[in-house]
C-alpha cells in the first residue's frame, strides 16, 4: 500500500478501501441499512445516538428529525467534492442529526464516543457547518483507523503521550502530538471542503460560510504544520503518509491564499485627490460594524459576511486597521505607528504617512470602513480633468 495515499481522499477510493481493511481487522462489522431513512444517496442511515453524550450536551442538543432538509443540502454540498462524497458512503456508519437549541450557526459534532467505528453526530441548524461538520469528523474516523489515537499511536506517530506542544500559542494551550495532528488534519478537511465549495455552483450563503472557514482556519494550518514539521517522530507509514499530506496541504494553502484578497499597505500608491485630503489630516476612518476578525500569530484575517470577502492583513496593515476607531485621524494614525518604529512626530517620513493614507483608501474601497466623502475613489485631478 502507497501510505503517501492515503493522506488526500483519492478519486478511485484506495484510501478509503485500505481504511475498512484495517476497521474489518479489528472485527468491524459495518451493519447494513434497515429500512431507516438515508443520506449519501441511500447509503448511510439516519439514526438517534444519544447515549454518549454528556449532560451538558443532553441540555443544548436535542434530536433532530430524520427528514430534516439541511442533511440533503450538506450531502449535496460534500458531493462538489467528489472524492469525498464517495468516502461519506464508505466510512460513515450513520449519521445522528441534532438541533441546537441555542440557536447557533456553529455546528457541534462527534464520532468517537459512540463505541462503533464510523457513527457520527452533527447539529443539522444550518447545512453548510453541517457539511463542514460531517467531513471534519470524517478526518478523525480515518485517524483513528490509522492507529492515531489518544493512546499511543499503533502507526505513523511515535511521539510520546508526555511530550506536549503549543497548539494555540493565544491561549498557551499544549497537548500531545496526536491531538495536533487530529486538529490539523480535520481542518484540512475542512479548508479543502470550503475549496471546493467557492469553486463549485453553490449560492450565496455557503460561499459566505465557506469563505469564513477559510479566513479562520489557513493561517492555523500553516502554523500546525511548521510544528508537525519539526517535532513529528514518524515510522515509515508516517513517513508516507505525511509525504502524500504536506503535499496535498501545500496545494490547499495555496488555493485558498487565492480566495483571500490582500490588503497591505505596501502595495496601495496614494494616487487620488481622497489621498491628499487624508494627508490633511481630515478624516477619522471608522472600521464596519460587522466585520469579524481571526488574528493568529502575526497575521490577522477579516471576513465581510454581507460582501462574502475574506482579506489577508499583514502586521503592518493591521496595525492601520486597529487604529481606524472613529476618532482618530489619519495623521494621527500615521504618528502613533512612526513612534511604534522610532520615529518622533517630527521625523514622521512622508512616504510613512503616504502608505497610512492609501492603505485606509483601500479599507474604504473594500467596504471595511464607514461611508466618507473623502474616501470615494476619486482617481484623477483635482479640478475633474482626466490623465
């Protein structure tokens, strides 16, 4: 068996074959459908699970009905990626569908506190997180097939329980290498779902969902994978398998780097009359209400839910967006990030104040920043002649 292929669902479904080889070595037995409502084009049964929840769960989640219509539409959303539609009919036992009563877009979801390989639980409140929901814990059903578990690793892995690592270096948060490499590898379902999902015909709002999954989850994957890189004890399936996944995740970044539009300062020119009113001091740019930010590291990643625009900042363009409260003006804006490099008021460069200007311009034309006069684009003369 090539393990480089198993990390990519593959088109002709080795990856998914040599997974119920290993489940079936153990004993599993998939049960077959009995007469229960489906998904996955008949395929996969639709079943109450309820008995590993916790209470806490057991208070927010309650039982979905079978025929609820956000489980078609988050099968119709997984089948734009082919590979991965075919690999739900294959791994996934059943699938337990709730509703969270609090109301949230954010799907909740399990698959291994039920005891049987392959049975899966998602809130079905909106179908495009349920679809994201569904291949995500599809990712950790083939882990844990792989021998990747909470306890030591049977193959790929052969770092100690012992040996923790900074999985969020925002919270301090440090877990074991297996428990990365389950976060890591889940959101690259996630992300590649999310692809598939802006490349494909679906509408508005699962773009906008899709989209949003992309801001939150790249930069975290990028991170990930430096530390898999470097701390990661890999056996020769591991060798393999990581082969096949770095290689399928640097296709991933830099698909959906193309879905994200960057906004630098760097490469904004102050060349309209709105530039050299800023310059003057005159405007205080103001951020939109409504526009969710995802900072991680020294990279900060915005996402516009009504323009279904997700923007890349640097940490030089994000120091100018932070500033944009309402009260400050630009020249002020300019004068605290000239002190923050080690310039005095008086030394400010121009050119500094020049990029503060055009990169606030740029905010304006994204639709990030309140409606101003002298933020319209206004490229060309001041006295209304063209060049």
């Amino acid at each position: 068996m090539e393990w480089s292929r198993l990390a990519e669902p593959q088109p002709d479904g080795c990856d998914t074959a040599k997974i119920l080889q290993l489940t079936r070595g153990r004993g599993y037995v998939r049960p077959p459908v009995n007469g229960e409502r489906t998904c996955f084009d008949g395929r996969v049964p639709i079943r109450d699970l309820v008995g590993a929840f916790t209470e806490d769960q057991r208070r927010v989640l309650k039982p979905a009905p079978h025929d609820h219509p956000n489980i078609e539409k988050a099968c119709a959303l997984i089948r734009l990626w082919p590979a991965a539609f075919a690999q739900c009919q294959g791994l996934l036992e059943s699938l337990s569908p709730f509703l969270d009563t609090r109301k949230t877009s954010t799907a909740s979801s399990l698959s291994d506190q039920f005891g049987s390989f392959g049975q899966i639980a998602a809130t079905v409140n909106d179908s495009t997180t349920l679809a994201l929901a569904i291949v995500r814990e599809m990712a950790h059903l083939k882990l844990h097939a792989l021998g990747v578990r909470s306890s030591p690793a049977e193959r790929i892995l052969l770092n100690p329980l012992a040996e923790t690592y900074l999985l969020d270096p925002r919270t301090g948060a440090r877990h074991p290498m297996h428990r990365l490499v389950h976060t890591q590898y889940a959101a690259t379902y996630v992300c590649a779902l999310s692809i598939q999902i802006l490349n494909g015909l679906a509408g508005p709002h699962p773009r906008a969902v899709a989209a949003r999954a992309l801001a939150s989850h790249l930069p975290k994957l990028e991170f990930r994978a430096g530390l898999i890189r470097d701390h990661a004890r890999l056996d020769r399936a591991g060798e393999g398998f990581f082969e096949g996944y770095f290689s399928w995740l640097d296709r991933l970044l830099g698909e959906g780097r193309a879905f994200l539009v960057a906004a630098e300062p760097s490469a904004c020119r102050p060349e309209s009359a709105s530039v050299a009113a800023l310059e003057m001091g005159r405007v205080r740019p103001s951020r939109l209400a409504g526009v969710h930010e995802n900072t991680f590291i020294n990279e900060t990643l915005l996402y516009v839910p009504n323009k279904n625009l997700a923007l890349s900042l640097n940490s030089s363009a994000r120091a100018v967006w932070e500033l944009c409260d309402g009260n400050t003006t630009v020249i002020e804006i300019s004068r605290k990030i000239g002190r923050d490099v080690g310039y005095s008021d008086a030394e400010l460069p121009d050119s500094l104040t020049g990029q503060v200007a055009a990169a606030v311009v740029k905010f304006h034309e994204l639709g990030l920043l309140e409606p101003h006069e002298h933020l319209a684009p206004k490229i060309g003369l001041s006295d209304g002649q063209s060049r």
